[in-house]
C-alpha cells in the first residue's frame, strides 16, 4: 500500500477524460493505499473527482494556474507536485499521457531524480513496480 498523488488536467470546468484514466491506474498503483487529486487552478473541477478513486482533493489556487492552459506553466506545476508529493509521503506521481501531462510530470521526475515512465496502460503493484506500455501503435506492449 502507497499514497499516490494525480495530476488532474482539466477543460471548461471538468476533469478531462484521460486524467479520470490516470485515477483509475492510480487506484491500482495505491494497492488499497489512499490516492490524492491535485487539481491546478481550476476548482469546479475538483468535486467529482471522489466519485474517480480520490480520497482526498487538492486545489492549488494561483493567479497564473487560473484560467491557463494545461502545462502552461510546466515548471511552477512541477514544483507544486514535488513538493505536495514530499509532503504526502507519496509513493508515486501519476497523471494524464497528454502533451502537458508528460511534460509535467517529466520535470517532476527530474526534480526528484526518479525515473518517468509515459503512456502506461497497465501496473502490477510490488516491491518493484511494474509497468505496461504499447509501442509502436499497439503492436508490441512493453
């Protein structure tokens, strides 16, 4: 069991449809451990989502995460997760395989010198966690 923290992309006031997948996985990467939503700027998104797995919802609230693009300010998002992360004791950082979702959660890896794996589709929880991906548009997962 692991607390996992999720980066949640949003749109118009909802949680977009890949950040609801990224909770799904979460889930299965927690293994009864409790999952947090971060939600950046954003906060009529944030009420759904325990309804997606979230224990637990966290709104950062900027003037600069408000009304921006998802990712358009990778860096301050980075340091937002990293340090959320630190505070929770999370034992992993999971979000959306988007553009800013990867481009996120890539800079947060790095802040924490750990490794980044995109695009997963699948998770077996252990003491090595292990990972699914598809390559090659699905022809080989990897």
């Amino acid at each position: 069991m692991t607390t996992v923290l999720v980066l949640v992309t949003t749109s118009d006031g909802a949680p977009d449809e890949v950040a609801l997948q990224a909770l799904a996985l979460a889930g299965q990467v927690a293994a009864g451990g409790e999952v947090h939503a971060l939600v950046l700027g954003d906060e009529a998104a944030a009420g759904a989502l325990g309804a997606w797995g979230a224990a637990k919802v966290h709104v950062a609230r900027h003037a600069a995460l408000s009304g921006s693009a998802p990712g358009a300010a990778p860096d301050a998002a980075a340091r937002i997760i990293d340090e959320l992360a630190d505070r929770l004791g999370a034992g992993a950082v999971v979000g959306p395989g988007t553009e800013p979702g990867n481009t996120i959660l890539a800079r947060v890896a790095a802040r924490a010198g750990l490794p980044f794996a995109a695009n997963c589709t699948a998770v077996a929880p252990g003491a090595a966690l292990s990972v699914t991906r598809p390559r090659w548009g699905g022809g080989l997962l990897e």
